[in-house]
C-alpha cells in the first residue's frame, strides 16, 4: 500500500478523537524548523486563541482490541494499514513544508500489545525532534497499560499527552470495551501528572532540565455510547481535574458506526446538543467556580437542552438574586447569567472609582439582554420590573431547540 492510500485511511479513522486543542505550550525554536506559537492557521486553539492546523492521523488502525463503539475495532471488516515511524515522520515534515500545517496530533490503535505501539510512537517523534530537527506542536496519545518508562520517554519529546478513558465509570467501560479498565488509566495519568510536576520544580532549581509534557495532558470522554446521565459524566470530570491536574477533558457525541445491542441504533443522530451543554459546564467548573452538583443534582440529572447550564442553576435558585453591582463580591458575579470573568473584574475595577450605572454595565462586556433579571444598580432593576423564574425562562428560552446539522 503506498503512503496516499494509507493517509487515506488513517487521516479518516482519526476523526472521531477530539482531543486535539493545543494551548498552553511554549516550546522555543532553536534553530530548527516549525514554531508552534508563530502563526495563526486553522483546527485547533492555543491558550491565547489563535487558531492553527495539526495533521491529525493515525499510526495505525489495526488494533488487537474490540471494543463496541470504535471504528477500528478488531472484529470490523475494513481496510487496514499501518505506518513506518520513517513513513509518518517524513509525511509530517512534508506536509510542514508546504504550509499545510504546523503541528501532530498523533494517535493510533494498539498495534500487538501497548509496548510495542508505545515504542513505535516514540520512533516517530524522536525522528521528529532529533533526525529533522522538528520543533512544532507535537500531541501524543498514551497508550494504558504501557511500560512506565515509555510513557516517560515519550513524555520529554511531546508537548502535549492524553490517556482517553472513554466512559465516565467502569461498568461502562467493562460494557463497551472489556480489555480496559479505568485503573490502568488512571495510573498512566498519575504518572505524568507526577512527572511533570516534578520537572516544573527542578526547572525553578535548573535552569536547563528538560521539559516533561509542558502543555500537560487532557482526556476525552464518549457521549451517548451509554445510558449515563450528565451528573455521573461532569462528576467524574470534576475529578479528574481535581486528583490528575488536567488541561482539558474533552467530550466527544458518539456516531453510530457499529451495529450492536449495546449501543444506539445505527439511524440514531449524535448528541451535539448535549455535547454542546457539557462543555459550557466544563467550562463554568474550570473558571467560574461552580461544583458538578450544581449545575445537575440527583432530581435534575441531566442538563437542560433549550438554555444553557448558567442560566438554568440561576432560575433553579432565586434565592440568590437580584444581585447589586456595586456591592456584590467576584464569586457572586459570575454566578449572575451574562456576567463573565472579565466583565466581572472590570465591574470591581470601575466601582473603585464610581458606583457602576446601568449604562455601565453594558460597556463593561455585561451581556445585558441576560443579566438585566438578575441584578440591581444602585438599587434599581435593569429590567424595570421584577420576573419570575417560569417568565424569564420564556423569555430567554429560544422558541425550537437548537439543533446542529453535521459533526463533520
């Protein structure tokens, strides 16, 4: 099979790993080719907002694994192929050259045992960095239940590295993919939650020390593969940034591909909605500071589809508005639909000077059609009168549900 054939193949059985973005790296270049912060390109954010474009692919699509929701699972008729580490690397720098991208997503089916395909990727992006001097966003998968010393090798030659755990919990797990656990997971991603704490504190101390995974790891979940309920999804997500430090867990609306008693009907559209409504939760925990079991509790288990996760916590509990602007701490601010982290900072920055107006607020970045309900300035009500919670879901609520045409 020549290099097209097999790029066809394996460019098209990455599409369903999400898990791709790349912020948070600083990685210098020395005089090599590739800069993975110098421009603004296409597929993916860094941590500041630019766009830029990965070759996101596979190494390989012949997995030893059967897992029921996958593509590329073992019992699946469809044509397989596998790169040389020389083949992938060369394809890279190529494709770099011609301006078509300027990082790696690298990702792969477990090819003859977790070792193996560990050894393999490391190949891969060791001829990156040392033969062809390659200094651009690199992402690398983990493969669980690989030699810790592998994963470590790994480690110090990519930016950015994911162990996907799939499902929520082990039952599900156990149900979909049976030759994986969640503890073997966890493992790889407490090892480079170790490492790469440990190579910060001796960067403070070295000034030279190699850098481990300077983007840090991230994580990709299945939406709809299974019957969990968004509280048991957000739940375990909130744990993971909590016990392994990630940078982002990643949700994914399962596509029907496979036919199976366990899995959704083949006709079955994915839930993108819902999809959607995850990562404004996601989003809320990371930096708005609320829990799981706010935003869906064991009476309302799953998120609202018709208004998003902020403005459904804030007409579950009236108790807490209308808030007043100018006497309102930052926590109580981002809690108010429409009030974001730096319109809230330059709320409490202009109240230094002068008690903020509603006039104010809306130059201060305030959504105001949204937070018009939920606060007082200087004691007046924006809204001109007081609602209540069934009427400012009628008003805010869009008249259909939101619907997206197409994953790809």
């Amino acid at each position: 099979m020549d290099i097209l054939a097999k790029l066809g193949i394996l460019a098209n059985a990455a599409k369903y790993d999400v898990s791709c973005a790349s912020s948070g790296v600083s990685r210098k270049n020395q005089g090599g080719i590739g800069n993975s912060k110098s421009f603004g390109i296409c597929h993916t954010w860094t941590s500041d907002g630019r766009c830029i474009s990965l070759l996101k692919i596979l190494l390989s699509n012949d997995c030893i694994y059967d897992c029921r929701y996958c593509v590329n699972r073992r019992s699946n008729d469809i044509p397989r192929a596998s790169f040389t580490p020389r083949e992938l690397a060369e394809l890279t720098i190529q494709f770099y050259r011609r301006n078509y991208i300027e990082g790696l997503f690298l990702s792969t089916a477990v090819e003859r045992s977790p070792d193996y395909t560990m050894e393999k990727m490391i190949t891969v992006l060791r001829l990156l960095r040392e033969d062809y001097e390659f200094n651009g966003y690199i992402h690398a998968k983990v493969i669980p239940g690989a030699d810790p010393l592998l994963v470590y090798s790994a480690g110090l030659l990519a930016d950015r590295m994911s162990v996907n755990i799939e499902q929520p919990t082990e039952e599900s797990l156990r149900l979909l993919a049976p030759q994986k656990s969640l503890p073997k997971m966890f493992a790889s991603m407490q090892q480079l939650k170790e490492e790469i704490q440990a190579h910060k504190e001796a960067r403070r101390r070295f000034r030279h020390a190699p850098r481990f995974v300077p983007a840090g790891q991230s994580t990709q979940m299945i939406i709809g593969a299974t019957p969990d309920s968004d509280l048991t999804i957000l739940r375990t997500t909130q744990t993971l940034y909590q016990k392994f430090g990630l940078k982002r867990v990643y949700y994914s609306a399962y596509v029907p591909v496979n036919q199976d008693s366990h899995l959704p009907a083949l006709t079955a559209s994915p839930p993108l909605l819902r999809e959607h409504r995850l990562y404004q939760s996601d989003w809320l925990m990371r930096f708005y500071h609320f829990k799981a079991e706010e935003l869906v509790d064991p009476q309302h288990p799953n998120l609202e589809t018709d208004i998003d996760p902020k403005m459904a916590w804030a007409l579950r509990h009236p108790e807490f508005f209308p808030v007043e602007v100018n006497r309102a701490s930052y926590e109580e601010l981002l809690r108010v639909p429409g009030i974001g982290p730096k319109s809230a900072r330059r709320i409490i920055s202009q109240r230094r000077v002068a008690a903020v107006s509603v006039d104010q607020l809306k130059k201060l970045g305030v959504v105001f059609k949204r937070a018009q309900y939920f606060v007082t300035c200087k004691g007046v009500c924006p809204a001109k009168k007081t609602l209540d919670p069934a009427a400012i879901r009628r008003i805010v609520a869009p008249e259909s549900p939101i619907t997206q045409l197409s994953l790809f």
